[in-house]
C-alpha cells in the first residue's frame, strides 16, 4: 500500500520516470517506463535488479548489442491478421529490421548464457518464432526497403521491359527535342522535363501549333506549353501499362509474404514485448551508469544500511553547476527503526529525508541506486509519506488537518512492513498542542513497529527519540563558528536549531535575543547551549582525526619505504660480498698457481741467480696486478651546480659520467679533454660541476688507473646493433657510442643497422661523416653483412 496517490509526485519519481524515457531508443521502452511500478515481491524485485545489473555489465564490456529498431510491431499485425489484407514495401521493411534485431539479441544471448543468465532468460519469449521469416523478407525486400526485382520473374521480366521502353522514350524525345530546337520552337536554356508523369518537351506557346501531340501543361506566364510529341504517345502508354503491371504484381508478391507472416502474429506479439522489454532494461542501465548507481543487496531481515547516498536529481543539478552532493550514510534496524532529525533551517533534514524515501521507492521498483555498493535494504509492503502542505479547498481543509489525515492513515494501517516519512513533524499549529500531538502519534508509529525518517524542530520529540528503544536521533551537522551547515547526518544525537546564533549573525539586536532567552526559559537555553557545544567539540575532534589518519597514512608509507630499503641494502650487501668471496677465491687460487708454478721451475731449472730473480720478478709483476686498487674519487657524488657553461668550466658528460674540462667553446659543440684525450661533445649532453669537487677528482682521473674506469672499457662492446630502432633514437645511440670508443682509445668499431629501405643506413652514415673523431666509413665484407653493416675508423 502506497500513501498518498502523489506519492510519485511528492518525492519528484515523476521527474526519475522522464529522464529514464530520454534512455530509451523507442516508444516500446517508454511504453514500460509508463508502467513502472512499486512491488514488495522480493522474487521479482530481485529479478528487476539483475536484470538491469546485468546489461550495466553489458554496457560496460563493451561488447556489440543491438542498439536500433526496437519497432512497435504491432500496429502491422493488426493489419496483417485480417484475411486479403496486405503489408506494404515501408511496413515489410520494419518488420524486416525488427526481427534482425531479435536475431541479434538471440545470438547475442546464445553467445554468453552464462555472463547473463538472467537476461539469458528473457529468450523464453521468442521460442514460438520462427526466423525463416525474415530469410523469406529478405529475399523479397532490399536494404532500402524496396521490393526487389527478383522477387519473381514476372517482375523481373515487367521492370526489364519498363527499362527498355524507358530507353527507348528518351531516344525519341532527345530526336524531337534537338529538331524543334533546330527550328526555333523551344524557348532558350530550355530542356526536357516531366509532367503528369510523362516526358514532354517545352515549346513556345506561339509555335504549339507546328509540333504534333498532346499539351500536358503550361508555364505560369502562359508563353510556355509542355508538349508530348506525337511519335512518344504510344511508347509512354506502352510504359504506363508496364507499370499498371509491376504495380498488380507487386501487390500479389506482398499479399503472398503477409499470407507467410500471418500464422507467425502470436509469436510476433511476444517478440514485440521483448523488444520493449530490452530497450526498458537498457535505459534503467543506462541511467544507473549516468548517476553511478549500484545494485545493494536485498534482504529479507528489517533493516535499511544506506551508505554514501546521494539524491540522484540534487547530484545532477549540482554537477551541472560545477558543484559535489554530500553523501549520507544512514541504518535503521532494530531499536533504531525511526530516525528523528532535528538541526537548523537549510542544514539539509528535509533533503536527507527526501534522499532515504526516493531510492527506496526507486529499489522497489526495480531500479540501481547511487549507494556504495555495500549498502542492503529490504522490501516494505506499505510505503507512506507526509511531506509539503496538502491544503483542500474543496474539502474545507487546512494545512494541519491535511496533516493529521495523513497521520490518520499512517497509525490505523502502519505495521512491521512499514516505512513511512514525515517532514516537519508537528507543525501548523499551536507548538505546544502540535508538539503533544505529535509525540502521541511517533510513539504509536514506534509501537507499529514502522520504520522511517521523521524531520522536526521540537525538543519534545527529540527527547523522547532518546528515551524509547525503537527510535534514534539524528542531527545534520553545522559549522558553529562560520554559522554554515555541513550538509553531514550523524546518528545518535539530536541537533540543535542554532536560532539564536543565526538570529545573532543576521544581526538582530541583542535586548532582543535577551528577552527571547529569558521567554524560553533557562534549562532550555542550556540544553540547545550543550548541543552546541558537543557540535564544536565534534568539529575539531573530526579536524584533529583527520590530521592524525593523515600522519599516521604517511607513517606507514615512510615505514614501507624504509623496510623495502632495508631488505634492498642488505641483499644488495649480500650479493657483492659473495661476489667477492668468489673473485677472492679465483685470485687465490691463481696466486697459488703462479707461486707453484715458480718454485717448481726453480727446482726443475736449479737455477742460478740471475734466473731466479727473473722468476721472482714475475712474481712481484702478478702481485702487483691483483693488489687492489683505491677506488676513484670519480665514482663519489659529484656536485652539479648548472648555469652557462664557459671555456675551463668543468664538466660531467651525461650519459656515460665521465668528468671533463672545456677546452673551446663553440655554438652548439664544444671540444673537451678526458684526461688526456680530447672529443667534441654537443653541450645539451655537458653539465657544469663543482670546482670544490674536482681537486680529489683531478687527481682520479690523472692517475687513470681506477677500477670503474677499466670496468667500464672492459663492459663497452665495439659493436652497435640498430635494428628495430626508430630514426629519432639512433642519434643519440650513435654519438654515445662513437664519443665512448674514441675516449677508451677503440679505434675499430661496427655498427649493425640492416638492409631494409636503407633508411637506418644513411642516417647512420650521413651522421658519421660528420663527425671530427671518424676517419674512414665503409660496408662490412658481404659474407658478414656487406651493406647491412657499417665498419668505423676512428682516429
């Protein structure tokens, strides 16, 4: 049971039901639109929203689902069931793209039964139709809905000869056309044209009397007649008889195929119904999608859990400004079945109300709603609200009695299937008779076992929505110090109205406000001062909360980082000590070698001194080799301090690391010394360093003996592979690799580009032809690549 009739207009569904026909793609869809409906069935509630869910799924996956020609069939069945009566080419060619679109969603459902069971289901309604009939419209009807020539061979012979006469009027027309023209008897820029369906020739109105035949028309200054020549008579009553033809076999064709379709009608029906079915389906997916919508669980326990919810028509007039909806979260069960809310003017108690009534209304009739999908309701077999002013002039009534008929209805018919809403609870009449009366009516809707959200001002009903287990208060939050709302419900309190602080802020006078104080009474004034206060208190404990979840947020994500860290250093620290553990070893053991090796040849050889100092300074010379070098200052960090780069700056090439100093400076080069090797250099690869730095540095790089340096000529490979690079990246990879093998003094390199369209091989070359370092540049034999390969001679 539903109340009031209005229901759907009090809680704006009129408005979800319009935006849900501009989703459809067919007067069928919006046919069900019309016809959506509450329903307490858990069964077919429960259907509805699978279904809907279902092709949201469909939509998002973005799989090819028919998305045209839902026709409303049946108008055509009407006057295809009467016996002789038959479906014209326009009315065959609807048919015809209704029923491929049935056959695109059978073979659509066919393809994924599985994905969509439920939807999957919907084909029971099709199992009467047959699709050899639209085999059979296809063959007679073509893609514009034209009978086609071959739908018979009486009309194919008709057209044929209907073609050849036509062929043969405009021969004799363009013959005495060009001869009248010839003789001055057509006006000038004229032309052969059509009237009365024939083709008739424009002649002067004073020359009509030399041409031979029949005036179908004249021009609107009368100077003009349009003549049909005499020799065309016969060849256009010849066509307009081929015509009458086509036309008598065209109507037997069709009479035919509506003879075929007619036993098909019953069927026709249901796939008509499934059509609008689908296309009703797809646009609830598609306004679920377009107010983010979910689809909650659906229980069969007492309880409504809300979370995140917001009014779709708020969230899509605000978005249309720019602006965001405030989410509400709200739970009624058990002993918190009816929610009392109570808090300023404007704080949004009336928009939380509207909120919880219309998606609840929505669910019920089988819709996804915008809640975060954790969110769960049940089904209320009555649905009651009392919200605006339902004056009767007719009827003598008031606001308040409007009221308490509603009231009326609410405790003779409200059980534990219950919801019901209530705005403004008690208001319209004297406060303290209202506020009596409405605190007897909450308590027996309590009683009842109702659920629902009541909005109210009057302290009376909140403090009796703390005192009696069944109901809860609930406050809208308000920013005490701005004097603005938060548009935020919270559970479990009741809010203050903040009369006094707002009458303040507009700045009514304080003699005023004082008087109003002492009217309402001291306890009173306290007790709307301590709501106050507990609305404070909350504010900056939530400011707090919320710095410290962001603290604690970035605590753990240091903490991660430096255990990630950790476990990285100390399997790094693992590595390299077993590596070198291992090289310790091989060093080891090929010292234990060179010093067996010696002994022995002193023994062998029993040589003489001058032998065994030769042997011993071979000794000297390996230890010397294995003795471990001080690592370079180069690989410390090296300090960058950027700006111009001048002639004597130094710098850091980029790309490999190795320090240099500018000798000369030019526009977009510049010539640099590694020691003592010298390269040009392009300056977007240098970088200026710190001076303070480079004493130590120098003094690395002079010496030239450091470890990274011989592991980096020991790692650099004189061999550059291309291939399957684009053109923009092999410059940067040739200069890296010619810059790098001049410096460690490589002067034979090979660069492996391939064939192909020979692209790679002359930007590779071009470019190294201009280099200063390159001297010679030539193909690789052709047993190792010939062409493919570039061979490099540098200096």
């Amino acid at each position: 049971m539903i109340y009031p009739r209005s229901i759907e207009q009090k809680i704006n569904f009129i408005k979800i039901k319009e935006l849900l026909k501009e989703q459809c793609s067919s007067a069928l869809g919006q046919s069900y639109v019309d016809k959506l409906a509450f329903s307490a069935d858990y069964n077919l509630v429960n259907k509805l929203l699978d279904q809907t869910y279902e092709f949201t799924k469909i939509l998002i996956s973005g799989e090819s689902f028919p998305s045209s020609n839902f026709t409303n069939l049946n108008p055509y069945l009407e006057k295809a069931k009467l016996e002789g009566a038959y479906l014209d080419e326009e009315e065959f060619y609807e048919v015809k793209l209704a029923l491929a679109t049935l056959r695109g969603c059978i073979q659509f459902f066919q393809k994924f039964p599985e994905e969509y069971p439920v939807l999957s289901e919907l084909l029971g309604l099709l199992l009467d139709l047959d699709m050899r009939l639209l085999k059979s419209i296809e063959t007679v009807i073509d893609e514009k809905g034209k009978l086609k020539s071959n739908a018979s061979r009486e009309l194919q012979l008709i057209r044929n000869q209907i073609i050849y006469e036509e062929g043969r009027l405009r021969k004799v027309m363009e013959r005495v056309f060009k001869e009248a023209r010839a003789k001055g008897l057509t006006p000038e820029d004229s032309a052969i044209t059509i009237r009365s369906g024939r083709l008739v020739i424009p002649v002067s109105a004073e020359n009509k009397r030399q041409l031979r035949g029949f005036i179908h028309d004249e021009s609107a200054t009368g100077q003009t007649v349009f003549m049909e020549p005499e020799e065309a008579l016969d060849i256009n009553n010849e066509i307009r008889d081929l015509e009458y033809m086509e036309r008598r076999e065209i109507i037997r064709i069709l009479t035919k195929l509506t003879d075929e379709l007619r036993p098909a009608i019953p069927a026709l029906r249901k796939a008509t119904s499934f059509l609008g079915l689908i296309d009703f389906i797809r646009a609830k997916a598609r306004f679920g999608l377009k107010i983010q919508a979910s689809r909650p669980e659906l229980l069969r326990t007492r309880q409504v859990k809300f979370f995140k919810a917001r009014h779709p028509l708020l969230e899509l007039a605000l978005q249309s400004q720019g602006k965001n909806v405030v989410p509400l979260d709200i739970e009624l069960e058990g002993n918190q079945r009816l929610l009392v809310i109570s808090g300023p003017n404007a704080g949004g108690k009336s928009v939380s109300l509207k909120t919880v009534a219309l998606l609840q209304y929505m669910l019920q009739c089988g819709l996804l709603i915008p809640v975060h999908p954790d969110s769960k309701s049940c089904l209320f077999a009555n649905f009651f609200i009392d919200i605006g002013d339902e004056q009767n002039l007719e009827n003598d009534l008031s606001t308040y009695s409007s009221h308490l008929m509603s009231m009326k209805h609410f405790t003779n018919f409200s059980d534990k299937k219950t919801i019901l809403f209530i705005d403004e609870f008690g208001t319209g009449t004297e406060p303290q008779f209202g506020g009596a009366i409405a605190e007897s009516i909450l308590l027996a809707l309590n009683q009842a076992g109702a659920f629902g959200v009541i909005t109210t001002h009057y302290g009376n009903l909140k403090q009796t929505a703390d005192k009696h287990p069944g109901m809860v208060n609930g406050a809208m939050r308000y920013d005490v110090k701005k004097l603005e709302p938060l548009y935020q419900l919270d559970i479990g309190k009741p809010g203050s109205s903040f009369a006094l602080e707002i009458a303040s802020k507009i700045g009514i006078r304080k003699e005023i406000l004082q008087a109003a104080k002492e009217k309402i009474g001291d306890e009173r004034v306290r007790y709307d001062r301590l709501l106050t206060q507990v609305e404070n208190e909350k504010n900056e404990y939530q400011k707090l909360l919320k710095e410290v979840t962001s603290k604690e947020k970035l605590l753990k994500t240091r903490l991660q980082e430096y255990n990630e860290l950790k476990e990285t250093l100390e399997s790094t620290k693992k590595r390299y000590l077993q590596e070198a553990k291992i090289e310790a070893k091989n060093l080891l053991d090929k010292a234990n070698s060179q010093i067996e090796k010696t002994i022995r040849e002193i023994k062998e050889q029993k040589a003489d001194k001058e032998k065994t100092k030769q042997v011993r300074k071979e000794l000297e010379e390996f230890k010397s080799q294995v003795k471990p070098k001080k690592t370079p200052l180069s690989q410390e960090k090296v300090e960058v301090i950027g700006g111009k780069i001048e002639e004597g700056d130094w710098v850091r090439i980029k790309n490999n690391g190795a320090v240099a100093q500018v000798i000369t400076l030019g526009a977009k080069e510049a010539e640099v010394s590694i020691g003592e090797l010298k390269s040009t250099v392009k300056l977007n690869r240098l970088e200026r360093i710190s001076k303070t730095e480079l004493k130590k540095e120098k003094k690395a790089i002079a010496a030239g003996t450091g470890m990274a340096a011989r592991m980096s000529v020991m790692d650099f490979s004189p061999n550059l592979d291309l291939r399957g690079k684009r053109s923009e990246e092999v410059i940067g990879l040739i200069e890296n690799f010619i810059d790098k093998g001049y410096m460690y003094g490589i002067q034979d390199l090979r660069i492996v580009h391939g064939k192909g369209n020979g692209v790679l091989r002359d930007i590779t070359r071009n470019l190294l032809r201009q280099m200063k370092n390159v001297v010679k540049v030539e193909d690789e034999h052709a047993d190792r690549g010939g062409a493919g390969v570039t061979l490099v001679k540098l200096k």
